[in-house]
C-alpha cells in the first residue's frame, strides 16, 4: 500500500455514513500491516475491477471536471492550492489540490460556469448534506437560491447523499416530491439520524 492508495481507500468510504464501519476495520487492518480492505475500498472508488483492469470512470470524470470550469494553466497555482488547502484540511487538501494537475494540461479549455436558473420551471427540490465530504452543502444552498424555482432540503447528517441512507424525513420528503408531485416547504431541514 502505497500512500496514494491508502488515501483512496481512506476517501471511499467517507461518502456513505453506513461504510464507516469497512473503514474502521480496515484501518484496524493496515495498523497490523494488512491493507488488503483499505486497497479494496480504493479500488471501488476508481473502479478497478476484480481482474485488474479498469473502467473509464476516472478519465472521464476527469475530462468533466477539466471543462466544468477554467483551471490555471500554471502548476505553480496548484501547489498554492496545495498548501493553502492543507491548513484547513491537513490530511485531505493537498491530496485534493493536486488532483486537478491534469486540468493545467487538459487539451479543450473550461469556460465560465454558466448560470442555471431555469424559468418556468416547476418547483426543483435540492437535497444538500450538511457534512458532506464530497460536495458542501453550502453548493447545495447556492444552486437553490440561483434556481428560480428551488427548494431546498437541509439533512443534517454526513455522507455523500442523503436519499436511502437511513434518514426516513428526507426519504419521505424526496418520495413525495418524485411520486405525488408534493413539494416541502423551502429550507425544510431533516434531523440528524440518531
């Protein structure tokens, strides 16, 4: 286990509150010399599969991500990133910051994120996790507020989602919403899951 694996592994199971138990045992594992679970869950994250070949899931997430916006073209502005980051987050920020470095090479440049307001549309429900190690919630407030129509759902809970993860509020809200077209009221916030 290398340290990249190994932060791999630690990442995948952050999204989902209910897979901290897997990490809890497999770093009870790597301590003991053994990061077999750890490899495991990083493999899941950039979908390595059992025979040892791999998807495109990563190149093409990352060929998203290098478009979604303009990144520097720089790599000196990572590495600012890099350190800036670690001081918020000492053991993820960095490894975030340098992540993106392909983006700095990425042949068809990012352009301006285009604002997404959607007149006319129906009432648009975004559900954001409060503790969510993935996309803040603070995403999830802004893309409500810049919808004409938006509602957002606050779940004050961890994970990368919020849907099925054991919160019956926020399963209720979101089944309502899809199945009898019923639409909670704007800044409705789901309990923490005790």
């Amino acid at each position: 286990m290398t340290e990249a694996w190994t932060t791999l592994g630690l990442i995948t199971p952050l999204y989902d509150r209910q897979a901290w138990p897997v990490l809890r045992q497999a770093l009870g594992q790597a301590l003991k010399g053994d990061g077999t679970t750890l490899l495991r869950l990083a493999d899941l994250l950039i979908d390595r599969e059992p025979n040892g070949e791999y998807t495109n899931q990563t190149e093409s997430n990352l060929a998203v991500n290098c478009v979604d916006v303009p990144y520097p073209r720089d790599s000196a502005a990572y590495a600012t990133a890099a350190r800036e980051s670690a001081k918020d987050a000492p053991l993820f920020g960095a490894y975030v910051m340098w992540s993106s470095l392909p983006c700095a090479y990425w042949p068809a440049k990012g352009g301006p994120r285009a604002k997404i307001d959607a007149p006319g549309a129906p009432p648009i429900m975004v559900v954001g996790t409060e503790r969510d190690p993935a996309t803040p919630y603070e995403w999830s407030e802004a893309l409500a507020s810049q919808l004409s129509s938006g509602v957002l759902v606050g779940f004050d809970g961890d994970g990368h989602t919020a849907y099925l993860t054991g919160s019956t509020c926020v399963d209720r809200l979101v089944d309502d919403y899809l199945i009898d077209l019923t639409v909670p009221k704007d800044g409705t916030r789901c309990p923490k899951i005790s």
